[in-house]
C-alpha cells in the first residue's frame, strides 16, 4: 500500500480539523482530494508529509510511519504546499542544485538538467526566483518536488493562481509524472481532477464523506440528471421543492438546478407547475451531473 491513512483526526485547540479520516492509496493511482476551503485538505497533506503531527490515529507511507520514520518518508515523497515556499534570492539552476543537494544526490548535475527540461524552464534556469512568473515559479516548486524521484507526489492545489495556458501545461505535467508514481493531489478546479484522477476523495468540515473512482462518483447521488429550468417570471425556488419527485433545488443566476428523486422523470410535472402558477417557461433541459454538481450536492447537506 503506497499510502494508508487510519482514523486521522487533528485538533487545533477545540477546533476539530479531521475528524477520524481513514482511506488507502495504491501504488500508481492519481487521486484528486477535493472540500472546501477549511474542510481539512492541507491538513491532511501536512501531516502525510510529517510536517505536522496527528492527534490520534496512523498515517504510513510505503510502509513507513510517517511520525516514527519521518526521515525515511520524506526521502520517498515529493511535497508541494500551497505556499510554495522558494529562495527568491537564487537562480533558478542554483535552487534546485540546492534542493537536490539536500537529497545527496550522486547524478545531481545530471538530474537538475533532467528538470529543468522537464518543466520546460530552459530559458528561466538562469533567472532568479524573484523575477519570474507565478506560473514559472509553480514549475520551479515541481521540479524540486520531482528532483529525488519520490514514488509518491503529495501536492496541495499545485495549479492555484495560474492563468488557463499555464493551468493546461502544469496538468499534463503532473499526468504525465504520475504514470510511474503515486499522487495525491488537491484542487479546486473540478475539470483538472476529472481530466487527471483516477479516484477522486471529497472532505467536507473535518469528515471523508465520499471516496470513489471519479467515473462513478454520480452513483453516490443515487439520483438522475440534473434538470436545468429557466422561467420568464421570478419564480421562489421553495415553491418548486413541492413538486412531486424534486430532491432538492438550487439556483445560479436565472437557472433552476433541480435534482429528481432517483428514476424519476420531473418534467411532466414542471410543465404542470408552471401552467398552474401562470408561469412562461423559457428553458428546460436534463444535463448528466458533472464533478462540480456532485461536489455542491454532496458538501451543501
């Protein structure tokens, strides 16, 4: 098992921050950890990492507690925070020499070369940390992460604050690494983690509350697709949540998402509803549920 996580709970005074957190990671397997924000993610990560200590339960990986044998783990994992914390004074090359010293590597001259070219930063190795992009620091941070060749990448929402061009080369980036390790990976962004994860784990307020391969997640629901309305007129979306066979009900903008019962057909009865309260129904249509409604129906109960 290349990571293993046992009733992990972690207290900041009487805050609770995870709450009995327990799942297991297999060799190879890109997992996206999604929740929102304070749902307890980075903490997990760090306590992974052996930057922080749990306040009950056991975290290994390969094998090793990451507490007892915190030394021996951080040689097998690569840790990107959220931070990504850089020597902004150093160049680019001169970092992850640095880094890669900190490793003892014997090829390091070799491997600083076999990043650099990795991330693409060719043109940047001569640049100090401080003058380059968010985007080309993020690929530095990666690099360094990369440099020892862990078997596990941990990194805490490694495309934050990237413009699209840059997001798409950092995504093909990690799934590209990640076909020979093990990554654990968190992120706000739903299409990246349906476009790389193999499993996706959702945290919400301290608590696992799912765990799944990413192409079975809406089974979770047990419901149908999502129907999107759109009426002319104002409409109170309580007043729709008494439609038989409406499971629950939410708006962005003039769209009402309204979520069936499982192997319900609630159109019939919109078009009932919106006859008998005079209403001009301008839209409806049934949309498969994507990653981002799943994760809004499964953390807003």
């Amino acid at each position: 098992m290349s990571i293993s996580i046992k009733n992990i709970s972690k207290e900041y005074g009487k805050q609770k921050a995870l709450d009995k957190v327990s799942f297991e990671i297999e060799e190879g397997e890109i997992v996206g950890l999604l929740g929102p924000n304070g749902a307890g993610k980075s903490t997990l990560m760090k306590i992974l990492s052996g930057f922080i200590p749990p306040t009950e339960g056991l975290a290994t990986v390969e094998g090793l507690d990451v507490m007892e044998e915190s030394l021996a783990v951080r040689a097998k994992i690569g840790y990107l925070p959220e931070s990504n914390p850089l020597y902004l004074d150093m160049y680019v090359k001169e970092y992850l020499q640095f880094v890669g010293g900190i490793y003892k590597l014997k090829n390091l001259k070799q491997r600083v070369v076999e990043m650099i070219l990795l991330t693409g930063l060719q043109d940047e190795q001569h640049k100090k940390l401080g003058a380059l992009s968010k985007g080309y620091r993020q690929r530095v941070g990666l690099a360094a992460t990369f440099i020892h060749d862990p078997k596990v990448l941990i990194l805490d929402e490694p495309t934050s604050g990237l413009d699209p061009n840059q997001l798409v080369d950092i995504r093909n980036l990690i799934k590209e690494i990640g076909k020979n390790k093990t990554v654990l990976f968190s992120s706000h962004i739903m299409q990246e983690v349906e476009a790389i994860c193999d499993r996706v784990i959702i945290v919400n307020k301290g608590q696992m509350i799912a765990d799944s391969p990413t192409s079975k997640l809406q089974d979770l629901l047990q419901g149908g697709d999502i129907i999107s309305v759109e009426f002319q007129e104002d409409v109170d979306i309580e007043a729709i949540k008494v439609i038989k066979g409406v499971e629950s009900v939410s708006r962005e903008g003039k769209i009402i998402k309204i979520k069936p019962t499982k192997d319900t057909d609630i159109r019939a009865a919109i078009y009932d509803f919106a006859r008998d309260n005079t209403l001009t129904l301008i839209g409806l249509k049934s949309e498969e549920m994507g990653l981002e409604d799943i994760f809004r129906q499964l953390t807003l109960k």
